[in-house]
C-alpha cells in the first residue's frame, strides 16, 4: 500500500516548473533591496566613471595645448627609433605634417649623411640613456641645414618598462640671441645698480653739504684768525728787529719794546701756534673723515673705534639739521670694532637722517642713542619719538626701492644699503615700534677682540 501525504501530494512533488515553493514575502523585499543596491552602485560607477573621462578630455586638452604653445622642437619616438607624435614647431620647422612623419625614422630629420651617423650614434640606444646640449644640423622647410640643440631624455611605462625617447631641441641661433639678450640684460642690470647705488651715496653726502661746510668753517676760521695774528706779530717784530739792526740806543730799543708790546707778542706766540696746529688738524681730520666717507665702497678691514664714528656722524647730519633737533649719545668712551669706518658712518648717517625725518613734524623732536654691551657684542640703539611705524611696513623697511617718502625725496635704497653693510660686519640692523612711542633701530655687531696682554 503506498503512503498519502496530508495536502494529497507525495514527497518530494515541487509543482508546476517554474513555481516556487516556500518563497514568502520577506524574501522577496530582500531581493528587490539588492536589486536597489546593485542599480545604485552602477549609478554611481558611471558618474564616477564619467568624472574620470572629463578629467581625462581635460588633461589630454592641457596636454595638447602645452605640446602646440611650445616654441622648443618636440619628437616622440619607440624603442626603435620610430616616431610616434610630433609637436606643431617641429611640423612648422620641417614643412611636413604630423601624420607623414608618424611611424618614420627619427633619422629622417636630420640634414646629411654625417649628422645620421652621428645621431645613430649618440641615440642609438634609445630609452637607456640621457642626452644634453647635443648640437646637430636638422632640415628646415626650406631645406637648409639648421643647427640645433638636442635634449634626449628616455620613457617608461608604469612598471619602469622603457618605452623609446623624448627629444626636445631649439635652433641654435635663437638660443645664441636669447644668450646675447639675457647678457646684455645682466650687463644693463648691473650698470643700473651701481648708478643706483651711486645716486644714493651723492645723496646722502648731498644731505650732509651744510653740516659738512659748517663743521669746517669753525677750524677753518680759527686758523684764519691766528694767521692775520701771526702776521700783525711778523710786522711789530721785524720793525722791532729793523730798529736793533741799525743800532738804537738801549734807551731807543725800550721804548720801542714797550710801544710794539714786544713781550705781549712773545708771550702770544706759543699758544697761538698750538690753537693754528689744533686747527689744522681738526681740519684734516674732518677731511679725512670725509674721504672715508666717499670712499665706503671700497672694502676695508681694519680696526675703528665706533664711538667716534657714532659722533662724527652726528655731528655731520646735525650740523644741517634743524636748530631744535637734539640728538642725546650715551656711548662708553671707545668701542673698537673692526671693518670699514667709512661704511659704518654711512649706517649711522642713514638712522640719524631717518629719525630726522620722521620727527619733521614735532615741536621738539629727539633721537636718543645708546649702547649696551654682552657676550662680546654691542648693541646700539637708535629710538626717536616720532609716531612709529605702521605694522605693514616693518617688514618691508630694508626692502629695496620701499620708500615712505614723496616722489623724489629718496631712492629707498638708504636702510637696503645699511642692512647690507651690517651684515657685511658680522652683525644685524633690525627695527620695532618701541613700548614707550617711536621707531627704535637696533645694530647688533661684534666687538673687536682685545688682545693678549692688554
């Protein structure tokens, strides 16, 4: 007897084909959820996928444009020597069309049977080794042999595979002309510089004509003052004399002893040619002062004592300076330092002019100078009570050019040249807006070592 299922069926019976047995619904909501995930992600790898080819028109565009802009010669060639792509210059440098010169020897290009040879030579291993600055004759359009240099650099796939060569090259004759410009150019340059730098030393020794004539006319004059002295004195002694020569009486040569003040001039003479050498020397050594001055460009390297250079310097730009502009110097009484006397006046001269400058407007304006000394160095210390400097130019005050003055009252080349000299020194100008007001200048150098013994 056979068994009978419950629903009527025998085991193992699936139905119609095609029907599914026990599928409820929630299985069928998970399979349209993956179907939804499925649809997404394709959604998305094409948007993605999209993105890429834009980037990608994008770059061979930037490609294409950087290959058509360049002015240098470009052929791309296979492992053999092929080549593969050419840039528009070579096309308008060789007369001949991108796609004739695809698939033809690199060889082709060049003018004769020697520069083949030579070029097999030199690119006949392609894709292993680099070539600079090879000079060889290519054929222009017009069929003329032109020289040009040659840069040969090898490719590789992204497994480092070689893949031929990259060679890029320029006609010689235009690089020779871009040589001579840019030479010419540096020269110009140059020239420029030194007229710059020229223009700036005249104005500053312009600035210091006043105080320089006044600071020699005070030993000038007193030298003057002593001569016309010395010579009334000649006169009253060679009268004295003149009388003794023709035999006065004792009685005759006393009164006119007394008359001339004979021992009046005798007792005169020695202090008044001490005060004719002192001024004298006073006046050399203004002078001297001067000529160091008008020489800084020359590269000293000899020991000064900054102290005396801080009050000449002074002195020279107060001289021409207004009546009410007083300048206050603390300094120890030497502070020997070794380099160029002449150039750090000039430093000094700028600081002292600029604080000039940026009290124009007070009532009483002042510039306060000291120094402080440590570990072998000494800083000295500009600071006026002008009103400072704004935030944005302390950190352009030494650029070249930067100027705060009016069209045609400086070059702004004045604190470039200083910073430079200090460095040159071994030291450093720096500058803030001091706590208290004002601008404050700080050169920092090093003092000269004393010597063993001293």
């Amino acid at each position: 007897m056979s068994e009978h299922h419950p629903s009527g069926k025998t085991p193992g019976h699936t139905g119609h084909p095609g029907e599914l047995i026990a599928v409820d619904e929630d299985m069928w909501m998970d399979v349209i959820h993956k179907m939804d995930e499925v649809y997404s992600d394709l959604l998305q790898y094409e948007v993605a996928l999209e993105e890429k080819n834009a980037k990608l028109e994008e770059s061979q565009q930037f490609i294409l444009s950087v290959l058509t802009s360049m002015s240098d010669i470009m052929v791309v060639c296979d492992r053999n020597g092929q080549i593969e792509d050419v840039n528009r210059s070579l096309v308008d440098f060789c007369g001949r069309e991108a796609a004739d010169l695809r698939g033809r020897p690199i060889y082709d290009l060049f003018a004769d049977e020697l520069s083949h040879d030579r070029a097999r030579e030199l690119l006949g291993s392609f894709g292993q080794q680099a070539v600079h600055d090879c000079e060889l004759p290519l054929r222009s359009s017009d069929g003329s042999a032109v020289p040009v240099s040659l840069n040969c650099t090898p490719r590789f796939s992204s497994v480092g595979k070689s893949l031929g060569m990259v060679i890029t090259g320029r006609p010689v004759g235009e690089l020779r002309k871009a040589y001579r410009a840019l030479r010419q150019a540096h020269e110009d340059l140059k020239r420029t510089q030194q007229q710059l730098l020229h223009s700036e030393k005249m104005a500053s020794l312009g600035r210091l004509v006043a105080g320089v004539a006044h600071e020699l006319n005070n030993p000038i004059s007193f030298v003057l003052g002593n001569v016309h002295a010395l010579r009334r004195y000649a006169e009253r002694l060679e009268c004295y004399l003149a009388a003794v020569h023709r035999g006065e009486s004792r009685e005759a040569l006393e009164e006119l002893r007394g008359e001339l003040r004979i021992d009046r001039i005798l007792a005169d003479l020695p202090p008044l040619i001490e005060g004719t050498i002192e001024g004298a020397e006073r006046t050399r050594d203004i002078v001297d002062g001067l000529k160091r001055f008008s020489a800084i460009d020359r590269d000293e390297n000899r020991p000064f004592d900054l102290t005396e250079v801080v009050e000449r310097a002074v002195r020279w730009v107060c001289k021409a300076a207004r009546e009410n502009f007083r300048v206050n110097i603390d300094l120890p009484a030497e502070l020997p330092l070794t380099g160029s006397a002449g150039q750090m006046q000039q430093v000094v001269m700028n600081l002292v002019q600029n604080a000039w400058d940026a009290t124009a407007e007070l009532a009483e304006p002042r510039l306060d100078i000291a120094a402080e000394i440590g570990d072998g160095r000494v800083q000295l210390r500009f600071h006026d009570n002008g009103p400072g400097l704004a935030p944005e130019i302390l950190d352009r005050i030494f650029d070249p050019f930067f100027t705060t003055k009016p069209v045609g009252m400086g070059t702004g080349l004045g604190l470039a040249i200083s910073y430079g000299i200090v460095e040159r020194h071994g030291g450093r100008l720096s500058v803030a807006n001091a706590p208290e007001g004002g601008a404050l200048f700080t050169v920092d150098l090093p003092l000269l070592a004393p010597t063993r013994g001293a």
